[in-house]
C-alpha cells in the first residue's frame, strides 16, 4: 500500500467527520465550546491518527496511533449517546451515525489486531 488514503477505514473516518460536522452546526449555539467542539475533536483525531500513525513507518508506532484513533472512537460513542440523551438528534439519524462508529470502530480494531500479530 503506497499511503495511507487507500485504506477504506481511513476513508470512512474521513467522511464521517464530514457528517459529523454537519450534524453538530444543527446542535444548539450554547454547545459550541461543550459538545459540538468536542465530537468534531474526537472525530477529527481518527483519520488524523491513522495518517499520522501510518507515515511513522514503524509497525510498534504505527499500532500505537491506531490505537489512539480506536480511543478517539470510544470517546465519540460516549458524546454519540448524549446527543440523543439530550434530545439534540432523533434516534432514528443517532443510529445512523452509531453504526457507522461501530463499522470504523471493527475495521480499526481488525487493523491494529493483524498489524499487532505481525510484530
């Protein structure tokens, strides 16, 4: 694989943080500096790690951002649960958002699992 941009996982991550954008600048003005900044951080730092992690080109760095973007997932299901928690987004488009986490979430963790076994 010559870069990192034809990863799948990569980028999925990439368009999501363009949805999630989308979603948050709907989210009310009195969450600019609470949740909507932190979902776009968190959701940012996952195709950013992945890229970061994969021009480090040592496996052992490499797995350690990956592990980072994994984090950066956890993290956004957390904030993915408030928004519908707080009545920000319908259930119905929270699901939408929570399985495309969960797809970028097995994907990054298939990835770190076989780049782990290789070391």
């Amino acid at each position: 694989m010559e870069s990192y941009r034809e990863l799948i996982v990569w980028q999925k991550s990439r368009r999501f943080v363009a949805n999630i954008y989308r979603l948050t600048d709907k989210f009310p003005k009195s969450e600019m500096f609470g949740l909507t900044s932190q979902m776009r951080r968190a959701a940012v730092s996952i195709p950013a790690n992945i890229a970061e992690g994969y021009s480090r080109k040592h496996r052992a760095e490499y797995v350690q951002f990956l592990r980072i973007a994994y984090g950066s997932g956890a993290e956004l299901e957390t904030y993915c649960g408030l928004k519908s928690d707080l009545g920000y987004v319908t259930k119905e488009k929270s699901a939408e958002f929570e399985e495309l986490l969960a797809e970028i979430m097995r994907m990054l963790n298939k990835l770190i699992s076989s780049l782990a076994i290789k070391q």
